[in-house]
C-alpha cells in the first residue's frame, strides 16, 4: 500500500546526484447570501476517514486537504461551475481518489467533466483512473504526459521490481494537454489553467477568477519543505513573484501543507531564495561539497525546523541546490509538440 510517507522514503533511498531536475434575490437576500458566503469560507467538512478533509475556499471551490501520514499523499480539490465539475489532481492512492469522488457526489451530482493534473507525479496523478472511467477528460501541461510513464520509473531506482513498473506504466494518461495557457469553461464558470516553471518543468496552476483562488498544485508548499528532485529553483522563485504580483489577495491551494494565503506563499518563496543565498555563499567560501551542508543547515533549521518534512528533505535540498547552483543537475528531455 502507497503511503503519504511514500516521497519520504523514495527521498532518503536515492543517492544524491539521482535527485535531478526535470526543467521544464432581493437586498434582503443579498445580504444573507454574503452572510452564507463568508461563514464557507475555510469552513471544514467533515473529514473522510484519515486521508484527507474538505475544505471550503469560495462559493463552489474545494480543497481536499490531505494528512501528511495518510494514504492521499497530497493536496487535491474541485471546482463546481453551472453545469460540470473540475478536479485539481487525483491522489497517489486510487481507493483515496474514489472517496474523493464520493466527497463531490455529496455536494453536486453535475458530472465530472475535467481533471488537471498540476504536474506528473505519482502523489498527484494516480487516481486519473478513477475519474477517466467516471467520464472526466485529463488535462495537463504536454509534458505530463510525455513523462507520466516513464519520468516516474526513477523513484523506484535504476532497476524498477515488476509490480512498481506495472504500476507507473498503468497510470492514465493525460489526453487533453497545452503548452502555455488554456481556460476551461464549466458552463458560465470560467477556470484558468497555466504552465509556471519551478517543481517539474511541467507544472500548471488552477485559477478560479471569480472565487479569487488559485490551485498552486507544488509549485505552492505551505510551511513544508518541498521535494526539488525535479526543480529548478532559480525559475521556481520568478514563479512564486509571478503568482504573488497577479494574485496577492487569493487564497491558495498549497500542493502539502494546509490552505494557504499569500503570505504563506511568500515565505515559501523566501525559504527557496534563503537556500540558494546559503549554498551560494557557502560554495563562494570555497568549502568542499561535503562541508556545505553542515554550514548551511543550522541557518534553515533556525528558520524553518518546525515546518513539516524539514527533517526527510532539508539536507537533501541543500544538496539539490547544490548541484543546480554548480550546473551539473541533469534535466529530462521536454516533450516536442507533434
């Protein structure tokens, strides 16, 4: 069975230089309306199980907020529109994607016409199935389907056991997939999809413009250290101002963490720039690679030691970094546009 611990593990069992990078009604009713309105916002559902709560973040608009030691592996949510559904990524679990499922059933029987997976991996696309077979179309950046198969093989080691790459190779497909920028309309309900470098090199964000809310999928952690086996960082930072200047009042989806306001995401952005600075200026020093993490941990567990996975990531991360900062972090080939 798939843990919540699952990237944890896959993390402290790859070697260093395996963490690469992927690149690339009337006045009367108005008011009780607004009343109601603002009583949703952030207002739990009940929780299904362990794995994961609903939460909600504007009228029709969800988080499903993942336990970090549950099956769910990762945030997850779903926008209601006028006449369909949209699910922002799937679990890495797919008994976990049908509660899901049964969670949106509760509040709208509108079918679930699209699904956006936020990037390729695992804890974010495993349940495709479950919403492929309920009729939902799967939408992602081309380059999520280029390496869902095959990108995902490397967190099981360079000679995969027959069950883990029957698995990988199993996973759905996206079968709608854009470069740049796409909007998908459910009925009257505008919804923004946009590629943004930083975690994979094939990372969207999920704006719901008239909820003033953003799906930020990895590209967003909410006071925990994130996996940067993919990312470039230097692309990732320009995102986070990008998304910070556009959208500085949303609230966010984080992709772990909890639901998270900009200011949530500033500090996240600030923890990416605080351990480029560190690293730079520890290999400016001269220190040898192996002296360069016992410098620059104190100074981020100072700073961030009680965010969650602080202890599974922050050496790693450093020595990511490491590598990005020296030129030598490898990067997969982006999909061609046929």
């Amino acid at each position: 069975m798939v843990t919540a611990s699952f990237w944890r593990g896959i993390m402290a069992a790859l070697p260093s230089r395996q963490a690469t990078s992927l690149r690339r009604g009337t006045i009367s009713g108005m008011k009780i309306k607004a009343v109601v309105s603002f009583l949703l916002l952030a207002v739990l559902v009940p929780a299904f199980g362990a794995d994961f709560t609903i939460k909600t973040i504007g009228e029709g608009v969800y988080a499903a907020i993942a336990t970090d030691d549950g099956k769910a592996g990762s945030n997850a949510g779903f926008v209601i529109g006028s006449d369909s559904v949209l699910v922002v990524d799937t679990f890495q679990d797919a008994g976990v994607a049908r509660d899901l499922l049964a969670e949106i059933r509760k509040l709208s029987n509108l079918p679930v016409r699209f699904v956006v997976n936020t990037h390729y991996h695992l804890d974010h696309t495993t349940g495709n199935q479950v919403f492929a077979e309920a009729g939902a179309t799967i939408v992602a950046q081309r380059n999520v389907r280029a390496w869902l198969r095959t990108e995902n093989l490397k967190f099981f080691g360079p000679d995969p056991k027959p069950d883990k790459k029957a698995w990988v190779e199993s996973l759905v497909l996206p079968n709608v997939v854009y470069t740049d920028a796409m909007d998908i309309y459910l009925g009257t309900r505008l919804v923004q999809v946009r590629a943004m470098l930083g975690h994979t090199g094939g990372d969207s964000v999920v704006i719901v413009p008239g909820a003033n809310a953003v799906f930020g999928g990895d590209l967003v952690w909410q006071k925990h250290l994130p996996n940067l086996i993919d990312a470039t960082t230097s692309e990732w930072v320009k995102s986070l101002d990008k998304l910070l200047a556009e959208h500085a009042s949303a609230t966010f989806v984080s992709g772990h963490g909890d639901v998270a306001s900009a200011g949530d995401v500033r500090d996240f952005r600030n923890y990416l720039a605080t351990l480029r600075e560190d690293v730079a200026k520890a290999r400016k020093e001269g220190k040898p690679e192996e002296d360069v993490a016992p410098a620059v941990l104190p100074d981020l567990e100072n700073k961030y030691g009680t965010w969650g996975f602080f202890k599974a990531f922050s050496k790693r991360n450093i020595q990511q970094t490491m590598a990005e900062l020296a030129g030598n972090k490898k990067v997969p080939v982006p999909a061609t546009q046929e």
